[in-house]
C-alpha cells in the first residue's frame, strides 16, 4: 500500500514527531510512504519527497515540519481546476491513502475529499487546541510552555518598573492558550475570544490591584478577541476566510487603552511566531506519536474518514466529520471560575 503523508496549516512543535510514528507503525504493515510538500499545495502541484525510515528516524525532537506547510485550500473559491488537480496527482503517484496532519481547516480539506471517495484519514494538529472531539492536540503544550516562559520573564521586569504588561498570545477563535498561560503565569487578567472584552471592568481591576500594594501587573490576551474596528476598516483574509491576525495589533491596543484609563504605564509583547517554534514539550512527542501511530493502524483497517483523538488517557477513533463540524472553544463557565484567581 502507498500511503502519502502532508501537514497542512500553520507549523506547531510535534508535526515531526507525529510523521515518525505514523510512517513507523506503517513499516510493520509494509506500507510504503511518499512525502507531499508544503500541504495540499504540494498534492496540487505534484511536489514529493521520499519518506521512510531514514528520513523520518531522527526527527523526533525537531519542532516545525520536515515535509513543509501551506495554508492551501483546493476548495476554495476561485481556486477551479486545483480540486481535479489534486484527483490527477493522487492517481499519478499511485497513492491508495492519505494521512493529513492539520487542524480544523485542513483536515476539513480531507474530509471532503473523503467525500469524493479518496481514502484519507486526519492526525489532530493544532497550537489552538480547538479541534473538536479530542482533548487535547499536540503542539498546544509546547506552544503553553513557550508563552509561560514568556510571561515569568515579563513579571520580572514589570515588577521592576512598576508597569503593567500586556501579553498577546495566539489564539483566533478559542483561547486555551492564553487561558493556561494567564493561569500558569498567574496573570491579574485574561482575554479570550470567547467572552466580550470589558475594558472598564479590566482596568477598575488593575487599579485596585495597585492601590492594595501591588505595583505592577500582568495581562494576557488572545490575539482573536473581538475589538471594534475603526469605520471602513476592513481586515485582510487568507485562503480559508480566516482574517490574518496579525493586522490587529490586539496587545498594542490593550495597552493603549489600558494606560489611558488607569493612568499607569504599560508596555505590550507580542509572541507571534515565537510559539510555532523550537522542540516538542514531552507531552507533544508522546502525543504526536501516538496519534501518528494510530493513524497509520486506521489506514490498515480501512477505517477511512477517522481522525486519531486522545479520550483521556487512550487514543481512539473518530469521525472527521465531527472533528470538524464545530470548534471546541473554552467554555465560559471555566472561564468565570477562573477569575476567582484574579484578586483584587
């Protein structure tokens, strides 16, 4: 059997780890493995690599991927002709199953290739971890572990000039990672997409933080929190619809605001890209290869149309099609009891 493996979306700590365990568990089921370049551009375009233990034995520890990413969709409109491009290159190169590592919108591309009877199975990857029906995703620990660190570095020089920092940390739609971080970090205040920013409520708080004593303080935000835009602002999209984040400059707002209202200076970081990179946490490389594993056991069996999850402690089967129907967004009721931790 000719199984082809991409990643597709944004990179994240663990993808390599993720590719070693499905191409080795499929070595025991005498697959042979081809490598698909920069996502589903590269099944597009016809770009490969080979795959197979030589490649794949030392990259364990590597952070990003070794077969490349694109934020590709062959679906999208005004791409006409990249759909039957990727049909014709699927035939040419022979290849009889599909293991895609991505998040919601590229394993939302196999699930409707699946749908057009290509044999394609999903491994949950995303820094977000707001894929639906798993609990967690790899690349979400390493990326936690990056913005901790981030945040312990800013406490200390906010401490040290009495300011309050503000941390903006990737997020679009669900803020796990500014949640965990904030609570690792022991933030004064947190930010997600899922609650309406209160600034009000925001900097009352801060100003009481001072005012007991506390001379500095520390914020942590999503990128993706709903802020009003400017009228006829209009915010650039890529090629899933998604608007680029990077255009709203969320943290340099908050900070601007924040030292407006309370008086109080106040600087703001910006992580970025910082967080897709550098070696998988532990916790990613056992993740990633587990998932990795299973997806290649799922191609032997023909459970096509599956998506790797981990349910507590085992790594199971589930429907794509569930995995990217919905978001899995921080739930507010998690997000309320936290604020407990916010004290005044």
């Amino acid at each position: 059997m000719r199984v082809a493996v991409l990643t597709g979306g944004g990179d994240c700590p663990g993808l390599n780890p993720a590719i070693r365990g499905a191409v080795l568990r499929g070595l025991d089921h005498g697959f042979e493995f081809i490598g698909i370049l920069e996502g589903w551009r590269g099944l597009v375009q016809g770009m490969t690599t080979p795959l197979g233990l030589e490649q794949v034995e030392e990259i364990i520890s590597q952070g990003g991927t070794m077969l490349g990413s694109s934020r590709t969709n062959p679906f999208k409109k005004g791409s006409e002709g990249d759909v039957e491009k990727v049909l014709a290159n699927i035939q040419a190169l022979e290849i009889d199953a599909i293991i895609a590592l991505g998040g919601e919108d590229t394993l939302g591309v196999a699930k409707k290739l699946c749908d057009l009877d290509v044999p394609a199975v999903g491994v949950p990857k995303t820094m977000d971890n707001d894929l639906n029906c798993t609990d967690y995703t790899f690349g979400f620990d390493s990326a936690v572990a990056v913005a901790v660190d981030a945040a312990d570095r800013l406490r200390d020089t906010a401490r040290s000039h009495r300011r309050i920092m503000v941390l903006e940390v990737m997020g679009r739609h669900a803020g796990w990672v500014a949640l965990y971080t904030g609570i690792a970090a022991g933030a004064d205040w947190i930010l997600i997409p899922e609650v309406a920013v209160d600034l009000d409520e925001m900097c009352e708080h801060l100003c009481a933080v001072r005012k007991r004593g506390k001379l500095y303080g520390l914020v942590v935000t999503s990128e993706g929190v709903e802020l009003p835009l400017g009228e006829g602002e209009h915010a650039a999209v890529d090629a899933f619809g998604h608007v680029i984040l990077k255009e709203r400059r969320v943290g340099e707002f908050l900070a601007s605001e924040i030292e407006r209202q309370t008086g109080l200076e106040t600087r703001s970081v910006t992580l970025g890209h910082v967080q897709r990179g550098g070696p998988p946490t532990v916790f990613d490389r056992v993740l990633a290869t587990r998932v990795g594993m299973l997806a290649a056991d799922l191609v032997h069996n023909r459970q096509f149309g599956m998506m790797a999850a981990l349910k507590g402690t085992e790594v199971v089967p589930v429907p794509l099609e569930a995995a990217v129907a919905t978001l899995k967004e921080v739930p507010v009721e998690m997000y309320e009891s936290v604020k407990t931790l916010f004290r005044r």
